[in-house]
C-alpha cells in the first residue's frame, strides 16, 4: 500500500540545520528571537542581525514508470529558504554558508509518526537574486533560495 511521509520531522532537521551558524530562523515566519535592525537603523549604537526563514512547499511521490510495486516510498519536497543580510554582501555569505550546509545532509534517517524515512540528498535547484528591501534607511538585502529533498521510506 503507498505511504506518504510525516513531513514535519523533516521540516524540524532542516530548521535545526539552519539554526547551526546562530542566527535567527523563522518556521514559516518571521524570527521569534530579534533580527533585523536593533535599535534606530544606521543610528549610533544599532546593529543588523541578519536572519532566515525555511517556508516548505510542494511534495510529490516520485514514481518509476511501469512499476507495479508501492510507488509511494520516494517522495520529493520541496522548501524555499529566504535570507536578509545588512548588506548584498552579507545576505550572499550567509545563503552561501546555508546552501552549503544543506546540500551535504545525505542518506539521514528521519524518524516521523509514518515510520522512518531517509534524507537521500538535497539539492539546490534555484540561487535567488538579490533584492534590495527599502523599506528602511539605509537599505537591506534579501535572496530566496529553492530546495528539493529526496526523502524515501526505509524497510
């Protein structure tokens, strides 16, 4: 019988991921922790913590054409993660560092409430330009990346 996978578990070791440099990160959303402008931006004394937020979207069985077994033990997720950084500068270290510690998440068993899943590998499929927010003085940058999760159903 085709299963589907609890996603969650693998939104929760994607986040704890990102979460591994320090900054602030959001599950969807914005940061609970500070980000952004601390105190008045550009003023004496403030600072820009730069921060990221992990928003999942689509996720598909993948299926072998003319199988006749249970197509539903591979599945392929997808995940938008959005970076800001003080600087274009900034933001692109920061997506860099990420993207770089996502991609080498490999062949790691998640276990979820569907039974145990395993990470195979996750690729970058899109580096997001570099857009520059104005809604405050000076300026801040901002990149969203896209991600594809190759998760399959352990026996």
């Amino acid at each position: 019988m085709p299963s589907s996978p609890s996603r969650g578990p693998v939104t929760t070791r994607l986040l704890a991921e990102l979460a591994t440099e320090g900054f602030p990160v959001g599950d969807n959303a914005q940061p609970t922790e500070p980000y952004g402008w601390q105190g008045e931006p550009n003023g004496d004394g403030s600072t820009f913590t730069p921060w990221m937020t992990l928003a999942p979207g689509t996720a598909l069985p993948q299926t072998v054409p003319g199988a006749m077994g249970d197509t539903g033990t591979e599945w392929r997720m997808t995940y938008t993660v959005y970076y800001a950084g003080v600087s274009r500068k900034q933001c692109e270290a920061l997506a860099d560092k990420m993207r770089e510690s996502l991609t080498n998440i490999a062949r790691e068993a998640v276990s979820t409430p569907t039974g145990n899943w395993k990470i195979m590998k996750i690729s970058c499929t899109n580096i997001g330009n570099n857009n520059r927010v104005g809604s405050t003085l000076p300026d801040y940058s901002s990149q969203a990346d896209s991600f594809d999760v190759w998760v399959t159903k352990e026996r």
